[in-house]
C-alpha cells in the first residue's frame, strides 16, 4: 500500500460504495468477536445514502486507497445521557472502521489523533464513545489508545462509555522519551559521530524534532516509528514532563517514561539514525560520562520522583 499521508474528508455521494465495503468489513470482524450490535445484515446503500446527508461521516484515505470510515457529532445523549451527552465539552465518535487492508499500519491511531484534534478545534475538551461492553477486544483497543472507562449504559445495548481529553496544544519544539524493558533496562542508542551534529558520538534517548502542527505524544509516536520500525501506544507513555528546550529558545522540550514490551522489543528494526541501540541497566545508564547530559538529568528526576530505586546489571 501506498505509504504517504492519511486524507480524513467528508464523505459524499462518491464515497458510498466504499463506505459500504468498509462497514461490510468491519461489521464481519466485530461479529467475528461476537459483537452484532452494527446488525446482522450488510449496510445497504440507503442507511450510507442517509449517513452522508447528516454531513458528519468521514470517509479515510491512505493515497487512493479507502482505509477507515467514521461519524463525529456533537451530542450524544442517546448513550450518555442528557446531561453529559449534551454538554458542549466533548465530541462523540460513532461507527469508528478500519478496512482489513489497513492492518498493522495504525490507521485506527491516527483517526483518533485526527478526531482529537477536530473536536479541540471546537474549543471542547474531551473525546467520547461507545463500544459493546462484551466486545473485550475492542475495549482493551480503546484504553490502549488512552481512553478510560467512565460508565456503563444497558439502553439499547449493553455499552461501555469512554472518554479521554484532548492534547493541549503547547509550544514545544521536540520530545525524548525512556522506554524501559519488562527487566527494567532503558533503551538507548549512540548517536552518530559526526563533527557537525548536536550532541555527536553521545548515548541518546528516542525521539526528536515536532513535524507540523504534531501534538508531542504525535512526535514521540512517529519517532519511534520512523528510528525503531515499532508502533508504540499512547497507553505505554507513563510520565511527561516538560522542560526550556536546551537547543531552541522559547520553546518547550517534553521528556517522557514508557514502557516497552518484549514482543515489540523483538520486532525492533533500527533506522538509519544513529550507530547502535542497546538496553543498558538503569545504574549503567546514569553513570554514562557521554551522554546527553541533560536527559540523564531528567531521567534521574524522574526517578528521585517515583522514589524508583536503581538496580545494576
């Protein structure tokens, strides 16, 4: 597939047919989990027809290729009641699919991270939706992507409710984040030995500069993309704290704490960037005489902070 930007677009007349592959789809996988509450028939193209005329479906795009649908409204008492499903602090999310095609690529993330963005834009804080509470794997999906349970509704359907705020948008130039191992060893890498380059032949952190309008958890996300080939989740960044940038004025640097698995661990393809990865002991890390004295710094308050005691190889 095609690997360039996600196109997230009203849909329109010319995106029924699609939407209908992409519901067809999805409503299979949930049934495949034994979650009819999308019904036991196809969407027929009256239901889309009618879904495109609210103006609040969204059709996915990575390139040319339909990846991802969605409906976001303002309201939502239905589910959440009158009270909260009306009070003008959130955006809902309804009929949330991704095509089987876009698997492992996570389109499902990154349509959140659209959404979160869009309903901050409304000047509201917090993202909301509804899922089957015996859909087990859909919810665990949900609370890895930040969401918290917050209520239960038996009306039409057994549902569970969820929410998370939206990223405050900050001025900040670039993120690290420590990503410890299940044995509780840090991951760091040698950055390149080159005359020119901030901080050269020193032991570093994940992470880098902000892309575009990125919220920092966005730029720690890619990054660990782009320099490890895994695809880190929200629900594993632990800590963030913010700090003066050491290199650009003005502007904030955020370090943050996660945790990182060792399924993911094993699927680690190191990028370009950099000379080696390695997984060192805490003790080990800290001692360093060449490396980013700063992020030791700050890695060490976060320690004195958690009262997380050091331990040796």
């Amino acid at each position: 597939m095609n690997k360039t930007h996600l196109q997230i677009n009203l849909a329109t007349s010319e995106d029924i047919e699609e939407l209908i592959i992409t519901y067809e789809e999805a409503r299979i996988y949930k049934h495949s989990l034994g979650d009819d509450i999308w019904g036991t028939k196809p969407f027929t193209s009256a239901e889309i027809s009618k879904m495109v005329r609210q103006n609040n479906t969204y059709t996915v795009k990575l390139g040319s290729q339909h990846v991802g649908a969605f409906v976001l409204t303002w309201e939502d008492s239905r589910n959440w009641g009158k009270n909260i499903g009306n009070d003008k602090q959130a955006g809902y999310i309804h009929l949330f699919a991704t095509r089987d095609i876009s698997r492992g690529l996570g389109i499902g993330q990154k349509m959140i991270r659209w959404i979160s963005k869009r309903i901050q834009q409304e000047g509201r804080s917090y993202v909301r939706l509804d899922c089957s509470s015996e859909n087990r794997a859909l919810c665990k999906y949900y609370k890895q992507q930040g969401f918290k349970e917050v209520g239960r509704n038996k009306g039409v359907y057994p549902a569970a409710l969820y929410e998370k705020p939206v990223e405050k948008i900050i001025n900040f130039s670039g993120a690290k984040i420590a990503l410890i191992t299940p044995d509780q060893k840090i991951l760091v890498y040698l950055r390149d030995n080159k005359p020119a380059l901030y901080m050269a032949n020193k032991w570093d952190l994940p992470g880098g500069g902000k892309e575009g309008s990125e919220t920092p958890k966005e730029t720690i996300l890619r990054e660990i993309k782009e320099e490890l080939g895994i695809n880190l989740l929200p629900s594993q960044i632990t800590y963030t704290a913010s700090y003066e940038s050491e290199r650009f004025l003005g502007t904030l640097s955020l370090f943050m704490v996660g945790k990182i698995s060792k399924e993911q661990i094993s699927r680690i393809n190191f990028g370009s960037e950099g000379q080696k990865y390695q997984f060192m002991s805490i003790e080990k890390y800290l001692s360093l005489h060449n490396a980013v004295p700063h992020l030791q710094k700050r890695f060490k308050e976060y320690l004195d902070t958690q009262k997380i005691a050091l331990k040796g190889d």
